[in-house]
C-alpha cells in the first residue's frame, strides 16, 4: 500500500456552484482545486448560470458541467445517482440562501438538492450571501440543520459586499478554501497510513547527506552526495505512516512533507545527534548519509594562511555512526547503505556483517547511470542471516519508487522476524 501526501489524482470533488456574484470566484477555485491534482467536476444551478456560464467551468474543469437533473443525455453518461456516488467531497461554493434552505428541508427538485440526498461523501458549504440574509433567522435556523446533519459550514469574511452593504457574507478566497480541501484529505490520508500503512507508528531515524568536516573557519573536507536517496527514503517513511526524524547533512533539498528534520554538519554531530535520537525512541535507523571517513584532526581556529609549496594537514579516523548505533544494547532494526565501484555485492555483504546490521542496500556507483547525483538507482538488498531472506534485486528505478521498495523490504525483514521469533 503506497500513499502519495502530495497529489490527489484519486480523489475526487464535485464542486458546486450557487447563485450569487461569488460564482466568479469558483472559477478560480477549480484551477487551484486542479493544480492540486484533483478530480473536479462542476454541478450548477439554474441560479448560477446567471453569472457565470458552464463554458467557463468545462473549459477549467476538463469534464462537462452538470446542471440538469434530468437531462438524458447526462444520465446515459454520468448521472445523478453515479455523480452522488463518484463523489469524494462535495463542496457547494457559493453556496446560496436558497440551496440552504434546499438541503435543510431536504427537498430534491433539481439536480444539486438531489446530489445532496443522494451521497455519502463529506457535504461542505461555503455561503455567500448579502450580510441581512445571512443574519435572518431563517438563514441560521438553516445552517444550524445543516450541521446537525453533519454538513461542514465554511463561515463567510466580512467585509464590503457587492451590493454596497458592509458585513458577514463574502466567500472565502478560492485560494483559502482550495487549502482547507486539501488539507483535509492530508489529514484523512494520513490518519489511514497511520493505521495501516506498512510502518505503521514506527518510530525512523534517517541519516542523509554529506558530513562537511572543517579544516579552518573557511574550508572542509566534503563528498559529492546530494542526499536524494534518504530524502526519497523519509518521504516513503512517512507515507508509510512512521514518525520521521531526517538527520540531514548540508544539502540543498526541501524536507519532505511530515518529516522532521534536524541540520548536522560533521560526522562528530551526526553521532551525536543519532544518540540523542535513540534515547528518544528509535524503532528503524537508516543510515544513507556518506559520511567523511576522515576529519582533520586540529582544526584550525585561524584562516589557515598560503605559505610553502606543500601544506601537510593531518587526518583522523571519523566514527562509524551506523556500527556505534549497532552496537548499542536496545538497538533499532539497522539499514546500511554500500555505494561501491567493485565488487559491489561481495563488499556489501562484509559489511552487513562487520557492522552487526540487518539489512544493507548497495549499489555500483561506477554505473554513470545511477547513484550519487542522479534521480535514478538501481540495488541489491542483503538480510542478515538470522531473517533467512538472503537478498533481492530492486530493479533500476527512480529514488522515489525504490524508496518504497526499500520500506517494504524493511516491512518483509520485521514481519519475517516476528513470524520465524
Ligand atoms: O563503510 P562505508 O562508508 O562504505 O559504509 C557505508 C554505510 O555505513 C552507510 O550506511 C553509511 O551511512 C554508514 N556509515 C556511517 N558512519 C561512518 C561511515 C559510514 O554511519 N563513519
């Protein structure tokens, strides 16, 4: 099961627009509702096409509009019944005294109070309204229904209405509304990982990146990673429903969605930090950061300054940040990383032994094809022995597709654990 956090290209809305001079801010809507990947078909009423025409809706929506209830040529195609079901939110923006009144008293002669009797998907309502028909008795003894009835009201600004008068009434920005729909699917999809996603609740530590180690207060000593393996990795993390930390090296990638990240420089840093880490609770560490085997052994306080012909600067042996957590009593379940230019499987399969992990995924980076800066890799997963997997072959791929892959070879190594305990 994969969860994709940024794109809804599964979900889809039926956006419903009403009467009233806000209609015009709809057309907006649908775009933003678009830009975030969205499904969007348009339900007007008669009311609405008075402002604005249903051309203007298919040519943003990309689907026919739909304003008869029972126009047959529609319902051969998508009707009432199929549209109430196909939709995974309904979003009536804006929503008019009238089609308030409407759903409050459950009336069904058209196609938008229909659509309303008809689905069980989520009904929100955005009014917009003049400020005195939002304050009669009649219009809040109608929404008072409607959320009763487990409608969502969106509550309208105030401001300077188009009729002049100054008050509450005026929809929310399209922007605005776009956001809470958004948002709201965020929320839902991320509450289903968490339940079922494959590290469900697990708790995933991720060191990503370079180590930058100082010479003098202006230069390092630093490696080529980009940090786009572990990133794609903590991005797959999250989706699977775990809590993430990313202990990121200097590297110029935006953090993932739900994933906490902490900025590190050396390796001495990215130690600590990984202790700290492991005390607070850590089920899965994932070491992908390339970190700098050697640091300069003094650093110097002052820009170091260009004298002779040779400059001697003296190196000493970083420790190994996946091998001390490894060893550590309550250790996680350890993931290590092998980028070889030889004998890449032989290499990869020493050092899941020699630093006590569970698992290591290698890959030749001779390969110009894959590896270090590209978006694309291709590996060899080994299992340490007692989980009797041996290894698997992820086909080259992009980082994102074998992040998860790697999250469902950890699935399968933990799961295996527990069945063969
Ligand atoms: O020994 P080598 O650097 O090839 O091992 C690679 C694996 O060990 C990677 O998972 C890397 O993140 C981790 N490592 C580490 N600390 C080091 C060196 C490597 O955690 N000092």
């Amino acid at each position: 099961m994969s969860f994709d956090l940024s794109v809804f290209s599964n979900k889809n809305i039926i956006l419903a627009v009403t009467g009233g001079i806000a209609a015009y801010k709809s057309a907006i809507l649908v775009r933003r509702l678009k830009d975030y990947g969205f499904n969007v078909r348009v339900v007007m009423t008669k009311g609405a096409q008075a402002f604005i025409t249903p051309l203007t809706f298919q040519a943003l929506s990309g689907n026919s509009v739909h304003t008869e209830l029972l126009d047959p040529e529609a319902e051969a195609g998508m009707g009432h019944i199929e549209l109430a079901r196909w939709a995974d939110l309904i979003l009536v923006a804006p929503a008019s005294c009238d089609t308030i009144a409407k759903f409050a008293a459950g009336l069904a002669d058209d196609l938008l109070s229909t659509l309303y009797l008809a689905t069980k998907a989520p009904v929100w309502v955005a009014p917009a309204m003049n400020q005195q028909m939002w304050a009669a008795k009649a219009t809040q003894r109608n929404l008072n229904t409607l959320v009763e009835d487990g409608v969502h009201v969106i509550m309208p600004e105030a401001g300077s209405q188009a009729c002049g008068d100054v008050g509450l009434g005026r929809m929310p920005e399209p922007e605005d509304l776009a956001d809470q729909v958004k948002n709201y699917f965020h929320q839902a999809q991320r509450a289903i990982a968490e339940k079922f996603g494959l590290l469900a609740g697990k708790r995933v530590v991720i060191t990503a990146g370079p180590t930058r180690e100082a010479i003098d207060p202006v230069r390092y000593i630093s490696n080529h990673s980009t940090g786009k393996m572990g990133f794609a990795i903590a991005a797959a993390c999250y989706s699977a429903g775990a809590k993430v930390t990313l202990l990121a090296g200097p590297v110029s990638l935006d953090t993932p969605n739900g994933v906490r990240r902490i900025n590190v420089s050396s390796a001495i840093k990215m130690l600590d930090e990984s202790m700290h880490q492991l005390e607070e609770g850590c089920d899965i560490f994932i070491a992908t950061a390339a970190v700098a085997d050697y640091r300069v052994a003094e650093v110097s306080e002052h820009k170091i300054k260009k004298a002779g012909d040779e400059l001697n600067v003296s190196l000493v042996k970083n420790p190994d940040i996946v091998a001390t957590i490894a060893q550590q009593e309550k250790r996680p379940f350890m993931v290590g990383f092998a980028a070889e230019t030889r004998n890449v499987e032989e290499y990869a399969a020493g050092k899941l032994v020699a630093k006590k992990l569970d698992m290591i995924a290698c890959n030749d980076v001779s390969r110009a094809d894959i590896g270090f800066a590209s978006d694309q890799n291709a590996m060899t997963v080994f299992f340490a022995e007692q989980y009797q997997m041996q290894k698997r072959d992820l086909e080259k791929a992009s980082k994102q597709e074998i992040a998860q892959q790697l999250v469902e070879a950890i699935h399968d190594a933990l799961h295996h654990e527990i069945e063969t305990v």
